[in-house]
C-alpha cells in the first residue's frame, strides 16, 4: 500500500486543483514535471497553464486550436523563448559588470566604434526626417507646374487631379499666392524672418459638396494656394469636422469658401441638415461654426468666409449672414442674387461684410477658381450633370476608390488638353455681341444667316463707337425689350433686378412657345392630315399644360415690358406679380402632370418609330434653342426658383413704405409655397426611383416601400467572426468571413450580402447583393471596437436575436455612417416614443367616451 505522503495528488485530487496547484509552477519547472510520467505531462501541458504566459508577454497563437490538438500554448511558448536574443550570466556580467565587481571598461578602439555608430545612426535619423518633410510638403500626383517663360508672362499654372482632400503646395522656400483678380501669382515674403528667409503664407480652403453638379469642373480649375475638401453630402456635421481637420495638419486658414447647394434663405450644407437662421443657433450648427472659425486667421489680419450662394438677396438670408459673422467673428461674404439661372449668381455682384454694398463682381470666388472654369461652370453645370450622374451611378459600383480622382483626370485634360478651353479667351463686348447676334438671328427666317451676323456685328460696332465718342459708359448695358432698342445705364438696383426678370421672362417664353411651335403644331398637322405620329390623346397629355403657361407668361411679360418703358423711382411691379400669383393654379396641374407626361414620352418613343425619328430631327436644334423636348418641359419648374430669387432681391432693395412692398412680400410667399411643392414632390419621386432602383439590386430584397421610408446612407464593409468568443475584447483576433453593404433607412438598417465579380483583362468589377437580415432601428445597438494591432474601423451591430462586426476599409468612413446611424436611430426612438403617447391618449379618450355612454 502506498503512504498518504507518497501518493500521486494528480491522481487522487480533481483535476481542477491539480492545475491549481501546478500554476504556481514556473516555465522550467513545468517543463520538468512534465518528464515524471505521460500522466504528469498531460497535466503540465494544458493550454490553460500556457495560454496566460504567453498573452501577458504579447505571444499571441496566430490560429485557433484544434479540439483535439494538445500543447499547442507550451510549443507557441518554447518557440518564442528559443528565438530570443538573451545574454548568459556571464557574458551579461563581462558587459556590465556586477554588483561586486565593477565593469571593465571599454578600450579606446571599442569606443571609437561606439561613437561612429552613433554618428551614422543621428545621420540616419536626420535623412528619415527630412524625407518625412519633402513627402509632407510634395505636390499632389498629377500636378503641373509650369514656368512663366514657357506660357509667356502673366500664365502661372497649376493642374490639380480631382481628390477627396488636397492641399496645393509649393517648395518649401516660397509660396505661390494668387491674386485675387486671378492674375499672375506673386511669392510673398514674410515680414518677421531676415531677409533671405521666405514662409509660405496662410491659404484659402475651399469646402466643395459633393451633391454641386458637376463638381469635378470647379476642381479641376482651383488655383494654387487653394486647400480643397470634397465632402459627402450624406454625411453628418462631425464628419465633416475631422475632414476638415485633417486638411488643414494644424495651419490656419486665410479665407474659408463654401460651395454648396442652396437658395436665398438657407444652405443645404449636408442631406438632412440645411444652414438657415432658424437653425444656426441650435447646438450642432453652433458648434461646427465655432470650431470651424477656429482654423481661420482673425478679421483684422484678412480671414473670413465666403458662401457661394445668394443669401444676400433675402431678408433672412442677410440676417443669415449677420449671425453667423457675430458667431464666428468673421466677415461673411455672398452674392447679391441679381442673375437667374443655376449657379449665376456667383458671377453677380457679392455683399461686403459690413453690409449690402456691392463689390467687384465675382470678386470673392475668383479667389479659389480660375475664371474662365468658373464662368463654364457656372452657365453649364446643369446640363453637365445630367451627363455625370450617369456616370457616377457607373463608376461608383465598379472603381469606388479611385472614381473622384478618374473623373477629375478625364474631364480636366479633355477640356484642357484636348479642347484647350483655357485658350479659348473672347471679351465680355464680343461674348454679349454674339449672344445677341445670335438671339436675333433665331427671331428672323433668314436664309442667309452668316451674313445676316456679318451686318449685324456691324451695327453693333457702329453703336459702342458712337457711345465712346459722345462719352457715355462703353459697357454693354442690358437689351431688354428687343435687340434694337437698347436700355439707359442701371441707375437702381429695383430698375437692374426688373430688367434681369423681363429679360429673362422673355428668354422663357420664348422656350415654352417653341414647345408648341416646334413640337404640338407639326404633331397637330400630321394627326389632322391621317398620318398621325401621336394620338390625340397622347398629344393633349403632353402638350396641353404648356397651352395655358404659354398665355399666362405673354401676359405677365407684356405687362412688365410696359412698367419697365415707363420706369421711375415710384414705379410698382408688385401688382403685376399679384396678378401672376392668382392664377398659379396653372403652373400646378402643370406639375401635378409632369411625370405623367415624360412617361406618355418615353412610353410612345419605344412604342412608335415614327415618334422616335420626329424627336431626333426636332430636338436640339436651333429653333428648339438647342434643347431636346424633356429638357424644355423642365424649365417651367426652373423658374419658380428664378422668381423666388429675383423677388427676394427686388423685396430687399425696396423700402418698407414704398408703395410697391405689400404686394411683392405678398407674391413672394406665394411664390415660396410654390417652390416648396415642387421640392415636395422632387424628393418624393427620387426617393420612389431610388427604393426601385435598390428593390432591383438587391437580390431576395423584400418590399421596400413601406409608410414614408426613405434611404439615408449605404456604406460597403467587411463582415467579421471572432474564433473564440472567450478572449477579452483587447486581445480579440478577427478573420475576415465576407463583404457587406449596409443600407440604412430611417426606419431599418438591412445588411446584405456582396460579391465582387472581376471583369477578365480590365480593372473594373461588379457587385451584386444577396438579401442577409434587415433590423428594425429601435431595436438596434451600436457598439464600437476599439482600434488594435488586430482590428481597425470595425463596430459592432446588435439586434435582439444576433450580432454582426462589421469594419470599414477607412476610419472617416465608419465615422460617417456611424454618426448617421445614431442619429437615424434617435428619431426612430423619439417617433415611437410619440406614436406610443398619442395611442394611449386615444385610447384614454375611448375609455371615457365608453363610461360616459
């Protein structure tokens, strides 16, 4: 019988305390116990001994163990151990010394070694900063800088690639400043260094939307000295922030532009948050203002803000502007909105910041752009669009990436290198010459036009000589009852405003009346003599709304050309703007069958081929003022804008007891409802065209049209799995088990399953989506991963039955989806919240209504 002292205790005790006990064990020893029999070395080598060893000492196993694998822990340990670099006690007590015996010292050559290793080490460091330096302080790839010599005087240039974010920078000894005129550049030297010594001087940064129509345009003509931040518009305020912070790496700003959609009452700065000045003071925009003023020189060394739209037309909009320059201490500069059109206003006159007095005209924005990109943007950006939206919808799918950069590279050297637009440079004299020439030629039957244009450029130069010699202003004043009668000098600015709209108006009426001319009269005829191309019933659907706009708008333009012949400083047009108004009803059935029309166009241009050729001879034509027939039946909804615009302006230059004021306040609200019924139903038909769009793509997709659902932001992710779910979230290792599209709704989040399908022999791909679980937001919880050696930009997604981690490929990225995801889930909770109040005090009152009873 063996004694109790000599027993095996890991025989006899549970195994747990047998491993209790062996855990006071060092390495060694346990490498030793492990050599008393298979019995003791089973026990000696569990992973739970080991595993503990080697986390604290960051050996981490790069795989999951078997379940029938054993001392993987103990082989991961010794393998460590053994590729240590460790000295002996001896060679450790030669090199150092002892406690009781001290070093011996180095000789003379060692030491000599010594101080030549450190001198090529501090020469190693000193190079890697230096390189560090000259790739902060490089050009953006794809930038040009040519010398003055080789364009001739007065063309400094620099090529910039579209980009998210760029800084342009010269050499580290000077900085190119542009001049504000958009002249040739200068190098500025700094006052406070010693002559010799040059530092680069503070630039302009320049916040582009991404939501600007054809935005890769504008980029592609920033000067130099401009720092450009391309944001998503779908992206909260925060985002933004960090984006801008990391553009300007700590240096202030000179001036800050920001270039974005808006009106003359409000900024649509992101998707669901617009800048207005019943929103400025809330929490969000008061803090992103106040930071952001943070990276901008002070007024008194020149810093401020631009805002390239007309705020400075309406009342609220110039209150606008006054708050924001008393929250920021800057001065806050927009255009005055004396010009229709999209974008023209930034070629207007711009307000100062100390009122509504008008500068140079498009003095600020050629600060940041070239004139002569800024001046094609400005006319063309919407029809540019229209070509440019498709090709996002193509690119974003395939090269997400490198999408912004390709289509800055093909569109700035197709007009630059190839069409040489910057080349193409005529003066404003015979820019409005031609215009006119050619606005006159359209109005005649000639069957000589090319020398109709020879006589009339003629007269014209007959006219401005006779103006030069009698001494009157040489500047081409603005034609604003026909080509031969030309108007005085702008002596107001309500007589300037009322000669833009009567100016405009006629330009319109004369597209609405082509629709008819052009399109309705040869349908009408062809249907009258048996070969008809449309239906009667067809042609009423499309042509018969444009009827009664055409009327209304010969009536409201006769009566502005006759207050406007008989101008004088009490002279009202609000009456007939009043007048106008009343019969606005036409201009909403005309909207309300808008949709129906171009689905009546499109359904009979597949159906009837006869349909198809008349389009295709008649569109975009002289006579169809170079418009196709859907482009002209847009233009009433274009409109509305331009008479919001211009009668702000004519509210803001009349004085409150001018007899003219009721009426134009009056019609300008009227004009406002309007407006935002058309925006109403604009966001109403992108929001179904997106949903069906997505109803498509995604592949087992169940119905999404539910209630008023709408899509806020879709992000691409990789989907993640944890081996074993035990370890600490810290020392967490994930593996990557597929890709993931995340599509959040404001009442949902649907995730998905995404393939990426390579294209052979090109280096475009293809997505499609699987349906993989969709999440209702009040039932969502967001948890973030904190950024490890093993992880970076992942989240996790809770739901009440399960969970998915989720890491995106940048940080900004994960920042910007997750703000939109909290703030998505915040108002679903506050929705039910409220839904779930009026249910109980409904049924409360049912309750009292059934115990009166």
């Amino acid at each position: 019988m063996v004694p109790v002292t000599r027993v095996d205790f890991t025989a006899v005790l549970p195994r747990f305390l047998s491993l209790q006990i062996m855990s006071f064990l060092s390495p060694m020893d346990l490498c030793r116990t492990a050599q008393v029999s298979w019995h003791w070395r089973v026990v000696s080598e569990q992973d739970c001994l080991w595993a503990g060893r080697c986390i604290r000492r960051g050996w981490f196993l790069p795989y999951t163990p078997g379940g029938k694998e054993f001392g993987a822990w103990k082989n991961h340990y010794v393998s460590c151990v053994s590729t240590l670099d460790w000295l002996t006690p001896r060679e450790a007590s030669e090199l150092y010394g002892t406690l009781n015996r001290p070093s011996l010292g180095v000789t003379e050559e060692e030491e000599e070694r010594r101080k030549e290793k450190r001198i090529r080490q501090r020469i190693r460091d000193v190079l890697q900063e230096e390189k560090r330096s000259l790739m902060r302080n490089r050009r953006p790839w794809g930038s040009n800088t040519t010398s003055e010599g080789a364009r001739g005087p007065g063309r400094s240039k620099v090529s910039f690639w579209s980009s998210l974010t760029w800084q342009s920078k010269t050499d580290e000894s000077s900085s190119f400043s542009p001049s504000p005129d958009g002249g040739q550049g200068s190098l500025q030297k700094s006052a406070g260094t010693s002559d010799g010594a040059w530092e680069p001087s503070a630039a302009l940064l320049l916040l582009v939307s991404s939501r600007i129509p054809a935005y890769e345009l504008v980029l592609s003509g920033v000067k130099a000295g401009v720092t450009v931040v391309l944001y998503d518009h779908r992206g909260t305020l925060s985002a933004l922030l960090l984006q801008v912070e990391g553009a300007v790496s700590g240096q202030p700003a000179q001036r800050v532009g920001l270039l974005a959609p808006g009106g003359t009452e409000e900024v649509y700065l992101l998707q669901d948050c617009s800048l207005s000045e019943r929103t400025l003071l809330t929490p969000g925009h008061r803090d992103f203002w106040e930071r952001l003023c943070t990276w901008v020189l002070p007024t008194r060394e020149g810093g401020g803000m631009d805002i390239f739209c007309p705020l400075a037309a309406s009342a609220s909009g110039a209150a606008l502007l006054q708050n924001l320059s008393t929250l920021t201490c800057l001065e806050v500069r927009a255009p005055l909105g004396l010009a229709t059109g999209s974008f023209q206003n930034i070629l207007s006159e711009w307000s100062s910041g100390a009122g509504l007095e008008g500068q140079q005209r498009a003095a600020p924005a050629l600060q940041y752009v070239s004139d002569g990109v800024l001046q094609a943007w400005c006319r063309q950006a919407e029809w540019m669009e229209q070509v440019l939206e498709e090709l996002r919808r193509t690119l974003e799918s395939q090269l997400r990436q490198t999408s912004l950069q390709a289509r800055g590279r093909a569109l700035g050297h197709f007009l630059w290198e190839e069409i040489r637009l910057d080349k193409i440079c005529v003066s404003k004299e015979l820019s409005d010459a031609l215009t006119e020439g050619l606005t006159a030629l359209t109005e005649q039957e000639e069957t000589r036009p090319v020398e109709f244009l020879s006589n009339f450029l003629l007269t014209w130069r007959n006219e401005e000589t006779h103006r030069t010699n009698t001494g009157e202003d040489p500047s081409p004043a603005v034609r604003c009852v026909n080509t031969s009668d030309y108007s005085q000098i702008v002596l107001d600015r309500r007589h300037s405003v009322v000669q833009e709209l009567h100016h405009s108006e006629c330009l319109y009426v004369r597209r609405l009346s082509s629709i008819l001319k052009v399109y309705q009269e040869p349908l009408s005829a062809a249907l009258n003599s048996n070969r008809a191309i449309l239906s009667y019933t067809d042609i009423q659907i499309i042509f018969s709304p444009v009827t009664g706009l055409v009327q209304l708008n010969r009536v409201f333009q006769a009566d502005l050309q006759v207050r406007l012949q008989q101008w004088g400083v009490e002279q009202c047009v609000g009456d007939v703007f009043v007048k106008f108004c009343s019969n606005l009803s036409i201009y909403t059935n005309y909207l309300n069958n808008y949709s129906t029309a171009l689905r009546t166009i499109d359904k009979c241009r597949e159906a009837k081929p006869a349909f198809r050729a008349f389009l295709k001879r008649m569109d975009r034509t002289l006579s169809s003022h170079m418009l196709s027939l859907q482009e002209l039946l847009l233009c009433p909804a274009w409109r509305i804008q331009e008479y919001v615009t211009l009668l702000q302006a004519l509210c803001v230059n009349t004085q409150p007891h001018h007899p003219d004021h009721a009426h134009l306040s009056s019609a300008l609200n009227t004009m406002q409802e309007l407006r935002l019924f058309i925006q109403k139903l604009k966001r109403n038909l992108e929001a179904d065209r997106v949903l069906e769009e997505m109803q498509q793509m995604v592949l087992g997709c169940p119905s999404l049209r539910e209630g008023s659902r709408r899509l806020v932001i879709t992000q691409e992710a990789t989907l993640l799995r944890c081996p074993d779910g035990q370890i600490p979230d810290s020392l967490k290792i994930y593996e990557q088990v597929g890709d993931v599209g995340l599509f959040l709704f404001n009442d949902a989040l649907m995730l998905t399953r995404r393939k990426v399908h390579h294209t052979p022999f090109t280096v475009s791909h293809r997505s499609t989506h699987t349906f993989l679980a969709s999440v209702a937001l009040t039932s969502l919880s967001i948890r973030e991963i904190t950024h490890t050696r093993y992880v970076h930009h992942a989240f996790i997604l809770e739901s009440p039955s399960r969970s998915w981690v989720c890491a995106t490929e940048r940080g900004g990225e994960r920042e910007c989806f997750l703000s939109a995801l909290r703030l998505a889930v915040k108002s679903a909770l506050r929705r039910t919240s409220v839904k779930v109040d009026t249910d109980k005090r409904r049924t409360l009152v049912t309750d009292a209504n059934e115990r009166i009873l």
